[in-house]
C-alpha cells in the first residue's frame, strides 16, 4: 500500500531526489511498496511484448516531468533521446499497471503530467480485468480495440496476456 507525505513543497522534494521508492504526486511524496505478483507479471509482460516488437523498453526508470517524479511501470524512449540519469525528455510510451496502491486521483494527475510533457502514447491497463486506456486530452478513453501503429510498428496489445505464465 503506498503512502504519502502531504505537503511538501516541491523545492523540499528536489532536496530528497534520489531516494529510492518514491513519487513526487501532487505535492506529496508517495512511497512505494512492493507489487503484487500479478502487477508484476503485467510490467514484465509488456516489456518483453515490446522487446519482441524492436523497442527497447525500460522500467521502473524515474522520470521528471515538471512538478513530478514518477516510476512509471514500463517506457520506451523517443528515438535519439539523450541517455540521462534520470529522464528530463519526455519518453514516447508509458505504461502503467494498475494496482491497489494507486488511487484513480494518482493515476490521473501523472497521466495529466506526462500529456503535458508530451508523452506520445500513455497507457493504463487494470490486470484483474484485462481493460486497457488511454489518456489523451486529459480524460482516461476506455480501448475497445488496443491496436496501435507507433513508429511503423503495429502494436495489439492483446497480445501481452499470453506472455504471462
């Protein structure tokens, strides 16, 4: 279950950066716990979906949109981007996975922050149920068919529950 210091400015929070396990969300720093095995399953899975797609696919990696950092489940960097310590660009992907631990209020304020930042693509899927969304134009859109061209590459995200063992 994840929990948060309420209140902490955004000045204190880029005094704290680098602790590990930690989320910069609406003025407050959200500790992380572990995942569940299913969640883990889902991040897992969409990464290798995407490996076997030629992305090169990263997670768990800290981004710093502005006014936040966030772990988002899985990425996939723009082409070219500059290879940084912690993400200043914004990525071309984010996935992430839905869980107990992330409140809706959460999960729409970082996928508010990474349309502003410019993420291309932005998705949110729930493993207990196999739905997946996309944020585009500040609301969550419900996919009835989760097939995307990105960069000449056809992505069917149907595909990534038979990756899971």
């Amino acid at each position: 279950m994840a929990t948060a210091v309420q209140g902490i400015s955004e000045r204190d929070w880029a005094a704290l950066t680098g602790d590990k396990g930690l989320e910069y969300i609406n003025g407050k720093l959200v500790s992380r716990g572990m995942t569940s095995e299913l969640h883990g399953d889902w991040a897992n899975a969409i990464a290798l979906y995407l490996h076997s797609k030629g992305f090169w696919s990263k997670q768990n990696v800290i981004v710093r949109p502005p006014g936040g950092e966030f772990r988002p489940d899985v990425l996939v960097k723009t082409p070219h981007a500059p290879k940084e310590e912690y993400l200043t660009h914004p990525p071309a992907m984010v996935f992430e996975v839905l869980s107990k631990s992330n409140p809706w209020t959460e999960m729409q304020y970082k996928f508010r922050a990474y349309e502003k930042w410019g993420v291309i693509l932005s998705l949110l899927v729930d493993p207990e149920t196999q739905e997946w969304w996309r944020f585009q134009g500040g609301v969550f859109q419900p996919l009835k068919e989760p097939v995307f061209n990105m960069y000449e590459v056809w992505l069917d995200l149907r595909e990534i529950p038979k990756l899971i063992p």
